[in-house]
C-alpha cells in the first residue's frame, strides 16, 4: 500500500479545514466593521442611549470580536461537517433558507449568552446579580437586538453564499480565482484522468433521461470522496465523462493517480447492490491517464473559467479511447509510468505501441497489472 505523503493532516481534512477558515474570517471582518461603527457613532458616550446600558470601548471590544471569530469557526464547522450534507438534495435558494433560519434561531441563543457574560464583565459581578438580568432583558426587548440578529443574518447569509459558491465551481477554483493565480497564463506540469463512463449510451437508453440524470448525479458523488482523498481536482464534468487533474508538487503526486482510481472502482463496488436496487444496473468506467506540460489561464467574457490548453488533454481522450480495444479499463502513457517510476507498489504490463488517432507518433501504453 502506497503512502502518499506523511503529512500531519489527511487531504480530507485539509480540504475541511479550508472550507471552515473562511467562516471565522467573514464573522471577524464583519464584526470589526460593526464595532468600528458602533465606535464611530457613539463616541465617548458609556452608556447605549437606545437601552441605558452600559458602554465601554476597549478589552470587551475585543472580547466580542474573538467571540465572534470563534462563533464563525463553530458555525463553520457545522455547515462542513453536518448542515451541509443533510441540505445537499435541496435547491440552492432552498438551502440558504432553511440554514439561514437555523443559525438565526441558534445565534440568538449564543448572542443573549455572550451578553450575559459581558454584563457580568462590565458590572464585575457574577451571573446571579440582577443588574445583569435587567440588562439582558432590555436588550433582548430592544430595537438594537434586533437590529444585530438582522446584521448576523447577513453575515450568515454571506457565509453560506460563498460556501454555497465554492461548492458549485469548486474551492480550488474559486481560491485561485480570489489570489489571481491564472489571471495571467502560466506553464505547469499536471496530470490528467479521463474518466469514461462504460455502456453509457445502453443505460440511457433502458433507464430514461431522468432517471439516467438521477444515476449520474449518485455515479459523481461517489466518485467524489476518492478524488478529495487522493488531493484531485475535478476540471470538467462532460456528460458521462470526468476529466480529473493533478498539479505535480514531488514524486508523491505522481502515483495518487493510481490510487484514485483503484478507490473509485472500489466504492462503486461496495455501492454496487444499491445501484442495483434503484436503477438495476451497477456503473462501471474506464480511465486514460498522461501527464505534461499545459497553458493554465483564466478565459471568458460572459462566463470565466479557469482552462487548461496543450497536447497533454488531446493525447489523453486519445488513450482512453484505445481501452475497449485492449480489453482493459486502465491504460497510462510511457511519460506516465515514467513518471510514477519505482516509487509504489503498483505493477504495468505493456500494450505495445500503438498509434494515436490524430498523431503523428506512436505511444507505448501501459496498464495496471491485477493482483
């Protein structure tokens, strides 16, 4: 079994930690924009004219944006961890609904606790005192309250925009458009995965458009959890087909590939009786893998995308295109298994030299031996 890297954090979890930072940054930067507000339009005064109650600028200033920080962090967490697979049959405007309400409910619990305490602070006393309850009470019943539960329903808002975003385009895509890393063309080295899935014209056709829709969307989420353990990003969905990338970082990189793919086929197999039970078929692909050098830039006027333009992407639709005549769902370039070197267990056999529609020269091809 191959190690991909001794990291202290799995891709998995990296990729988590990625989606839930965000949280915590909007919740921060929104909440020293209200505190600065509040700053500007209350000046010296000590006390919030609209409550009575007391206002101090300073260390409990700072409290509430750590608080707040936090708050976002947990948020974060929930949205990544639960909300959002318990949301994900839902329309997008469906889910920023229904979550919005949730975190509102939940928030205004949160936020009479955190003036509980900053009551407690302010008076230096502890919770039992009455002053702090007068104080959460006016509060709770004042415009002001309200008006803060309507500015935290917009930083929710936001938040579950942006993950909602992120979701639909993809994180690494949306981050890279945010740092503009492709605003102007680069030259990389990357792997790509083309994914094809078999007899999909046959299953089309028996199970009916919208049940073959219902079986691609189930075939890609399956799909999914392997090409995040194995770091991969998904460039294109087209039709039944998955074209699957890889930036090359060290030699480690090279044979994830590999490992991704042996994941997939082996989650569609352990999904294979609940395929089975709804469309009464089990899917099954085949996958052409290459590696090279590509042009990577942002493109679009109407709609902007991040593409990837050179050789490599023609050569590997080229590969996959020759597994059903070899009889085989896996087949690499030479450059490939060069590539992937001594590094891994794996083994190749050879299919020979065989000629590339469209090319001018041939290509030795290889593919996974079983064990």
């Amino acid at each position: 079994m191959i190690i991909l890297h001794k990291n202290l954090m799995g891709p998995r979890t990296k990729r988590d930690l990625m989606r839930i930072l965000p949280f915590g940054l909007i919740w921060m930067v929104f909440t020293i924009i209200y505190v600065l507000l509040e700053k500007s339009l209350l000046g010296d005064l000590t006390i919030y004219p609209s409550t009575g109650n007391p206002y101090r600028y300073g260390g409990i200033t700072f409290y509430y944006i750590i608080s707040s920080t936090f708050m976002g962090l947990i948020i974060g967490t929930i949205e990544v961890k639960y909300l959002s697979h318990l949301f994900s049959k839902k329309s997008f405007s469906s889910k920023i609904f229904r979550k919005t309400m949730a975190y509102v409910v939940f928030m205004i619990l949160v936020l009479l606790g955190l003036r509980l305490f900053g009551y407690s602070m302010t008076y230096d006393t502890n919770l039992a005192d009455a002053r702090v309850w007068e104080s959460l009470h006016i509060f709770f019943v004042s415009r002001i309250f309200w008006t803060v539960e309507l500015y935290i329903a917009i930083i929710i808002i936001s938040t579950l925009f942006f993950t909602e975003v992120s979701e639909s385009i993809g994180f690494e895509v949306l981050r890279n458009f945010f740092i503009g890393k492709y605003h102007t063309p680069i030259e990389e080295n990357r792997i790509f995965m083309f994914l094809d899935m078999n007899d999909s014209t046959t299953i089309a056709e028996k199970l009916g458009h919208v049940q073959y829709f219902s079986l691609l969307r189930d075939y890609y989420e399956d799909l999914s959890d392997p090409i995040i353990q194995c770091s991969g990003q998904v460039y294109q969905y087209v039709g039944d087909e998955v074209i699957i990338s890889w930036r090359i970082k060290n030699s480690n990189t090279s044979a994830a590939c590999i490992k991704c793919f042996l994941l997939m086929q082996e989650k569609l197999v352990s999904q294979s009786k609940i395929y089975q039970k709804k469309y009464g078929v089990t899917p099954s692909f085949k996958a052409g893998i290459h590696f090279g050098l590509v042009t990577s830039g942002e493109i679009g006027a109407l709609k902007k995308e991040i593409v990837y333009t050179g050789d490599v992407l023609n050569t590997t639709a080229r590969i996959i295109s020759l597994c059903k005549e070899h009889l085989v769902d896996l087949l690499i370039s030479s450059a490939m298994k060069e590539e992937i070197g001594n590094q891994s267990t794996y083994q190749f056999i050879s299919k020979g030299t065989n000629k590339l529609r469209g090319k001018n020269k041939s290509m030795e091809l290889f593919t996974l031996k079983k064990e």
